[in-house]
C-alpha cells in the first residue's frame, strides 16, 4: 500500500470524534485512517502531554507538540536511503556532471537499486543538490529589459530563405512588450529596435536592462562593466541608465526571457511572409492587439492596461526626431594639416599634430585630441573641402583662400616699397597661385639678404619699370642693389648714356623712303 500523508484536519477531526464519545472502530471509520494510525495519534498525545479541550478541537500548538512527537519516533530507515548513504562521496561526484535518473543508472550498473524519488529526495535533503529559489518582489516601473532571440525564416517573392531575429523588448512591471524584427543583431538593429520602442510605448524608459552583446557591452563585468561608447553616447542623448545583466545569468531578465518562446510560437509561428516590412507590420499589430490584451499569468491583468497604470507614468518624453548614430575614427594629421574623413577634406588647427579622434553624423565633423574638442566643422559632401583659414600657420591663412592681404601686410611691415613691389607682383585680386609664390619669393628674399637691400632693389626696379622677381633676386646675388640709383637722361655731349638708360623711342626702327 503507498504511502498518504495524514493532514491536520484529518488530526483533529480525530481528537473532536474522541471528545464526542466515538470508539476506536467509529473514528477510523469516519475518518478514513488505518486503526494503527489513530491508534498511534491518541498514544502520542497522551504521551506528550497535551490536554485536549472539551470540543476536541486542538489548536495549531497542540497540533505541532502531536505531529512532532510521532515524526521522532520514525527511526527506521529504509535500504535505498542506507545505499544512497554509503555512496554518498560518489553521488555528489556524479550529481555535479549528471541529474538524478542517470545516477539511477549508474548505480545500477554497480548492482545498486535506488528508486529515482528515493535518490531526489536524497539528494535535495542530504546533498543540497538543488539550491533554493527566493521570489523577489517586483521592481519599480520604468525599466525595459531588453534581449535578442531567432524568430525563424520566412521564403520572400523570389523564394529565397530569409533567416529573421528579433529584439524583445518587456516592461518589467507591467509585461508590456515590444517586437522589432531584424536580419542581424548589430548596433544600428539596437538603435532602430529602441528608437521604435519608444515610438510605441509613448516615451523613454528611465532604465533599458539589455543582454551583455557586443553591441552594447565592450566588456562584461557583474560589478564595472564597460559600454561601447556609441551606447553610452546614444544612452546620453535619449536620457536613460544602462543597467547590463550579468553574463550567463538569464534570470537577471527573466520577464523577456520567458517571453521568447511566447513570441516565436504565438507571433512568428504558422504565418507567412514575404518581406521584412510585412514582418514587422505584423509584430506592431501583435503586441498592441493580441499580446497587450491577454491575460498575463502572474499579474492576471491586461498588460497594456497595466502598462497605462504604472511604467507609463515613469516614461520620458518620447523623441520628435530620429537619432543621428555617430560614427568614430582614428586619423593622423598630415603635412597639410587635414584629415580626410568620409572621402572629404578638413582642416585642422596647425598646432595639432599625430593622432586625433573624429566624431561624424549627419550635420556636423568634430575632431578630438587627447578627449579634447580641437575644431568643428560642418559636414561636407563627398569629395569636397572644408578648409578654415584660421587652422593655417601664421602668415599662410590667405594662402587656402587664395588671396595675398596677409603677405602684402607682412612685405609693409619690412618696407614700404617693398610692399608696393608686392603689390605689383600681384595686381589681380583673384590672385593665381603663380602670383602668390611671386610674393613669397620676394619675403624670402627679405629674410635671405636684410629688408634693406631687398628695399633698394625694389626702387631701383620701380624705376626701370621692371616688375620681375627674379630679376630682383639676380640683383642682390650681383650685388646691384648697392650702385647708385641712375635716372633716365637725355643724350647730349656733356654725358655718355648707357644702352639701357636710353628710352624706348631711341630704338625705334624709322623705314627710309625710296
């Protein structure tokens, strides 16, 4: 015959029958319970001590001394819990490798009969096989947890299988939840999956409890982990804490968990797509229709009037536009001092040099060095310039524009005939680069042989009318600039006049007449 545990109303109905006058014979018939078992009940009460009231109704104290005192009598032990006994090293052994119904085999390889329930039993109360699970109350509103799973694949118009994740998204308190399927599970699907999240929920959560993915977790750690700074940037910009779960521990987010195998039977299952559109047209309608009106087990409410009720209230304001993911890059500053960033051009300030960091979006290119913003530039085509003359070494900004107002300025501050010959150098005000390297020439020059001599050169060459810095330079290698500055005279016999003194009119061709 099995074994049925007696329950304590079964125990007092036979202390109230005994009170009432009703023999051994009647309480057992009424009861239901062997005569040995009432029998061993009322010994033992008697045995204890416990004064049973007129109405035979014993209290829970009462009960307990009973109960207590028929449990210590129980001293026998049976053969299989003896075996389980003298194995009990090997047990523990095998348990941390194997469960109970292949230890059962093992066993009974060695010619040890041990019946599953006896070995469970056995190893919940003597090993500790199994630790305890403790129920935690549920947190406060405003956290989203957040999870990836393989919904399936579907066959799109062409034919061709297309394999389909999706990004969970769970209230954990309400157990309202979000679907957003995707091809791949990179950082653009995190972006996407959440930027829709918050359009369906109706703003940002406070706190998004995501999985430890690469995407989100640079590297896992229970107490410090460190984020991928794009996350932790769009965490910043849409106002909400990241509070990772720890590695291979599923029950940190066990709500979206359990909601995996939900949304792929119930959602994904049995339906039949073509695109990856249609797929999640289809998961919106599923939440808000059919998953939010359900009946949840545990909080046997409607999650979405739930949801209105408490995570709801906790929500921030939901984005009015899409976020602009940022992209990172490492760059060496060269010679020119530009980098090229997205197939384009920029400048940098002249006095950054080796590496540098760039953060590119939509609208704007900003340029780092050692976690310090070094320039801002607007975002420029492909294959365009964005070239700020302020970033030029001193004395080269109008170089990048082209113009020679700085260079002009410089040859004044050296004389000013000099910068009057430099601005003869370079009369047009769209200036060619051959015109600004004119100019350059002639500054050189200043620093080669002295302002001074530069100076004379200059006059002497305004004189002759002579706009050519070569010529100016082939004067001080000869040393010409030092002569005295002849002027133009008419011929006559007081003087002797050079070639090169006369005027252009002596060399005049004059055709004689026939």
């Amino acid at each position: 015959m099995s074994y049925r545990e007696v329950s304590m109303v079964e125990i007092r109905e036979v202390f109230r029958l005994r009170a009432s006058g009703h023999g051994l014979k009647s309480i057992v018939r009424l009861v239901g319970l062997s005569r040995n078992t009432v029998r061993r009940y009322l010994d033992a009460a008697d045995a204890a001590g416990v004064v049973v009231p007129a109405d035979g109704l014993l209290d829970d104290e009462a009960l307990a001394v009973v109960v207590a005192s028929i449990q210590s009598r129980r001293g026998n032990v049976g053969a299989a819990r003896l075996a389980c006994r003298e194995r009990r090293e090997q047990i523990a052994a095998w348990a941390r490798e194997c469960d109970a119904p292949k230890i059962c085999r093992l066993l009974e390889r060695e010619g040890v009969l041990v019946p599953l329930r006896t070995l469970q039993r056995f190893m919940k109360e003597e090993l500790g096989a199994k630790r305890d699970t403790v129920r935690l109350r549920d947190p406060k509103p405003g956290i989203l947890e957040f999870d990836f799973m393989t919904l399936g694949t579907f066959a799109d118009w062409a034919g061709k299988a297309i394999k389909v994740h999706a990004a969970v998204m769970t209230a954990s308190v309400s157990r309202h939840q979000f679907v957003w399927p995707c091809l791949t599970q990179t950082r653009d699907d995190v972006i996407d999956a959440l930027e829709a999240a918050w359009g369906f929920f109706g703003g940002v959560f406070p706190v998004v409890l995501p999985d430890n993915l690469k995407a989100v977790v640079a590297e896992a750690d229970a107490v410090n982990p460190r984020f991928n700074p794009w996350f932790l940037e769009y965490a910043q910009a849409r106002g909400f804490e990241i509070e990772p779960a720890r590695i291979r521990k599923p029950k940190d987010k066990a709500k979206v968990e359990r909601q995996v195998r939900y949304v792929r039977k119930d959602f994904f299952g049995g339906e039949s797509f073509r695109s990856l559109e249609e797929v999640r047209a289809a998961a919106v309608r599923w939440c808000r229709d059919v998953a939010g009106l359900r009946e949840h087990n545990t909080t046997h409410r409607q999650p979405a009037d739930h949801f209105l009720e408490t995570d709801a209230l906790v929500l921030g304001p939901e984005p009015e536009t899409s976020y602009d993911t940022p992209i990172w890059t490492e760059h060496t500053v060269g010679r020119d001092h530009a980098v090229t960033v997205q197939k384009a051009l920029y400048s940098v300030p002249y006095e950054v040099v080796g590496k540098v960091r760039v953060r590119t979006d939509r609208t704007t290119v900003k340029i780092y060095q050692r976690r310090q913003i070094v320039k801002v530039h607007p975002r420029v085509p492909t294959g365009e310039k964005q070239l700020d003359p302020r970033d030029a070494p001193p004395g080269r900004a109008d170089v990048v524009d082209r113009t020679a107002t700085s260079l002009f300025e410089r040859a004044d501050e050296h004389s000013g005939i000099i910068g009057v010959y430099a601005r003869k150098l370079a009369p047009d005000p769209e200036l060619r680069i051959a015109d600004i390297r004119k100019v350059w020439r002639l500054l050189s020059a200043c620093q080669t042989y002295g302002p001074s001599a530069v100076g004379e050169a200059c006059s002497r060459a305004l004189e002759l009318d002579v706009i050519d810095v070569k010529r100016i330079e082939g004067m001080l290698e000869k040393g010409l600039e030092r002569r005295e500055v002849v002027t133009v005279r008419a011929p006559g016999r007081q003087g002797k006049v050079y070639t090169f003194e006369r005027p252009p009119s002596a060399f005049a061709m004059q055709r004689e007449d026939p």
